[in-house]
C-alpha cells in the first residue's frame, strides 16, 4: 500500500480501491499523476500542444514545489519566518504572464499542480492555522493580498473562477475541518 496522497491505481481487473491488484500500475504526488492522465487523454489538452508552452507549465509546477513549498512547510508546519514563504510566491508570481494561466488562456497540469497549494496557504493563513504565533497567518494573508500580489491574487481569483474548480472545492468544508 502506498502511502502518499493523492494516490490512484490503473489498469489490472476490477476490485475494491482499498485492495488494489497486483497488475494495477500504481502512481502517487500530483505532478505525476497529472502528467499520467495528460498522457492518456491528450485531447484533454492538459498539456498545451506546443512544446515552449509545455515547458513552461512543467516548469511552473517545479518552480512552486522548490521555491514555495519549502516556505510553505517552515511556515505552517514548524513555525518558521514567514519570510521564505512570501519570497517562493513572489517568485512564482513574476513567472505569470500578464493575464490567464501559466501557459494561456487554459489551465495546465502546471496550474492543476500549484492550485491546491494556493488553496491550502490562503484557506491556513486566513484562519490563522499553523504552528506560528497567533495573528502571523493574518499578517501574511494581508501581504499576499496587497498590491504587491496583485497578479498572484488575479491568478488565484481566475482559479476559483474555473467550473472544475467550483465543482470541487467547498470553502466551507476545508476551513472547519
């Protein structure tokens, strides 16, 4: 059993997603998984055609993992500056184009893989969650929704925009759990 989240299984016969089979493939981290089912169904255009763009939505989604989520993680988890973390999204902000997505007017498997990110620190920060004093979370939320974030903040608000997004996410739910 694999202990990473998210996780999926492909292939092998039908039975309970608990007990995978043996001749199931097994595939977990976003990333991967995106890039998986960008594969399998290339009409889906998760991936654009064009091969600079492509690059650049696999290079979006690495950027946020090396230059957000180690912020990210000594922020949240152990308490840290928040410095690191506001420095990784502004970095990942100035590779934004002026408007739309990382790679066009269409979300990508680079947008796909930063999105949940995105929702976990503004949802965190603004209910002040984490290992960090009180009031840290909230003091940051306000700069990332300053004018110094105005792309970053457009980008997240073009997110939420999105049907698949909206289907999915219940804002409700994530900041009571």
């Amino acid at each position: 059993m694999m202990s990473q989240i998210p996780a999926i299984t492909y292939g092998g016969p039908k039975v309970s997603p608990d007990t995978p089979s043996d001749e199931s493939t097994k595939l977990a981290e976003s990333l991967i998984i995106l890039e998986f089912l960008a594969d399998l169904f290339p009409e889906s255009n998760l991936l654009p055609k064009d091969p600079v763009q492509r690059a650049k939505s696999r290079f979006f989604a690495n950027a946020f993992d090396t230059k957000v989520f180690p912020g990210f993680r000594n922020f949240i988890f152990v308490g840290g500056s928040s410095k690191d973390l506001i420095d990784g999204l502004e970095a990942i902000q100035k590779l934004l184009p002026p408007t739309g997505f990382i790679a066009g007017d269409k979300l990508t498997i680079g947008d796909m893989a930063v999105a949940p990110f995105l929702a976990r620190t503004y949802m965190l920060l603004g209910a002040d969650l984490g290992k960090y004093p009180v009031g840290e979370g909230k003091k940051a939320l306000e700069i990332l929704r300053s004018d110094r974030f105005a792309r970053l903040e457009q980008y997240w608000k073009d997110i939420q925009e999105q049907p698949s997004w909206k289907a999915t996410w219940d804002e409700v739910c994530a900041v009571s759990y």
